[in-house]
DNA sequence: GTATGCACAGAGGATGCTCC
DNA sequence: GGAGCATCCTCTGTGCATAC
C-alpha cells in the first residue's frame, strides 16, 4: 500500500518556483525570521492543500488540514554557518503530535547589496539552494518532550531565579551529504514511494548511537556540565531515507558524508 | 509581566598559506 | 619546522518578536 505525502507535491512546487526565478521578499528591512517562511507559504499555495498559517510560537511552521503532516522551515542565509543550525527550543523529530513532519531547508545569499531593491531598505534575492527532509533524517526520535524549568533561590540575597532555557543545535542536511550544495533535493523514508516524475538519486543511512544522553547536571561552581548517559538499546539500527529530485533536474548523486558532525560534551556556552 | 521562539551578528577559534 | 598573518568557520549571546 502506497502511503499518501504532499511532500512530493510541495518540493516541485519549490523547484517550479526557482526555476521560474521567484524571488524572496522580506516583510520588512529587520526581517530575519518570515521572508523565506513566506516564499515557501507561496510554494504551499501551489498545491491543493489546506493549512493552518504559521504563527511565531507554533511547529511546526505550517500544519497541514487534509494530512497529517507539518512543515518546518528553515531560512540560511549562505555562505554562512554551514555545520548545524539552532534548533532553537524544538528537537528536531519526524513525528509531533501525530503528524508526519518535514524540514525545509532552504539557502539564500549573505550578500545581498548585488540583488534588486524593493525600496530604500528591502532587497528581492533567490533560493541559493534547497533541501526538504523528513525531520527523522535529523532526529528519530518521536518521544521526548521538551520542557523549560525554572527555579528560585539563587545569589546572595536568595531573590535570583534560574531559567534553564534549552536550545537544541542540529546537524543540517548539507553538512549530513554530499552532493547538496547549490541543488535542490528530497530526502524521505526509503519507504515512501516516488511519483514516475521523480528519480532516485542516493540512498542514505543513518545509525543510532551507542549511547542516548538522558540528562545532564550543570555545577554552579566549576561550570562543569555533566552528561547523564545510557546504552542505547536500538544501538546500530540503521534508519533508511532516498534522495529525490525531479526527472528535470540534474541527476548529481547524494551521499552520507564520510563522517557525521559529532557535538562534544560540555562546550562553554559563554563565558561572561 | 513572564515565558518562549527565532535566527543573525560578531568574537574568536581553527585552518591554511607564505616566508624565513 | 616555526612564526606570522589571512581567511574561514563555528558557536554563543543577543535583539526582537509573539504567546501565554
């Protein structure tokens, strides 16, 4: 049984869209956060899919009505952090809350002082390059909750509270493979099946640790944290995934990187 | 008012290159 | 091989925004 996906759909809307040369608009001269949101709000609007609009707060980005599925987006600005990227207080996930998730990676240049002014402040620019990937290709995990505490009692006076505020940092799919950069590219379960526009142009693999980090202790005094582990019991199991593009585009292959980003224990978070 | 989300700016570490 | 310098890249702190 074939299993039902708008992803297809939604990343040749992406490619049509860059070919046809569409251009990022920013809402505004400060905006960082909503311009490729809503160049890839566009791309929805392509296909014949209802969906809840992105608010600030909300994930995924864009939660669809039809399907369960969501999509994340991520907007890089390029050349630029190329490694991982701030997952911010989200861990990265193919599944929430019941619905199939995808991440939307999508690059556009650093520089913009080359590209057309919409007005005195604000710049149209293009796609550098893009990959839509089911969030378990970054983590496949479906079952740890994110939560924020706080707690009370800290400095002299006893008056100071603590907020341990997570925020989670990611690998990206083009620091993961090989044959990314300046394309565009899909990447799913091997699971799901390609409409006959499509071909195949990778398989890739992912293994689970030997080890799952359950928790962690930060010493006030030394500013030593400490990683809680334990053996993972999926320890080797190898997760699938196929690289996609459209018959049309350029059948450059993807793979693994050789060697998979690696984020050490207990790196200063500033030191101020 | 507080909690949370987002991604960029910029510091500084890592790496590469040239010269001695 | 080591020193000095340039460039690249990573990562932390931050500003600004919305949600609760």
């Amino acid at each position: 049984m074939k299993t039902m996906t708008t992803c297809f759909d939604a990343f040749e809307q992406c490619v049509l869209a860059v070919q046809a040369g569409e251009l990022i608009e920013p809402v505004s001269a400060k905006d960082k956060e909503f311009h490729f949101q809503n160049w890839f709000q566009n791309r929805l609007r392509g296909i014949s899919v209802h969906f809840e609009g992105s608010g600030r707060n909300t994930y995924p980005d864009f939660s669809l009505v039809e399907h369960a599925e969501g999509y994340e987006v991520k907007g890089l600005a390029w050349p630029g952090r190329e490694r991982d990227y701030d997952s911010n207080s989200q861990v990265p996930t193919g599944h929430h809350n019941g619905r199939r998730i995808f991440y939307v990676f999508g690059r556009y240049p650093a520089d913009l002082a080359p590209y057309q002014s919409l007005d005195s402040d604000r710049r149209q620019y293009p796609v550098v390059d893009l990959v839509m990937c089911h969030g378990d290709f970054l983590n496949a995990d479906h079952d740890y909750v994110h939560r924020n505490k706080s707690m009370k009692g800290f400095g002299t006076y006893g008056d100071i509270m603590i907020r341990d505020r997570k925020m989670y940092v990611a690998p990206t799919p083009f620091a993961l493979t090989e044959g990314t950069t300046g394309l565009m590219t899909l990447i799913v379960p091997e699971s799901l099946d390609a409409p006959a526009r499509f071909k195949e142009v990778g398989k890739l693999a992912r293994v689970e640790a030997a080890e799952l980090v359950v928790g962690y202790a930060f010493d006030l005094r030394t500013n030593e944290l400490r990683a809680e582990r334990i053996p993972n019991p999926r320890a080797g199991a190898v997760h699938r995934f196929a690289a996609y593009r459209l018959k049309t585009q350029t059948a450059k292959p993807v793979s693994m990187v050789s060697r998979n980003p690696v984020v050490e224990d207990g790196s200063d978070e500033g030191g101020k």
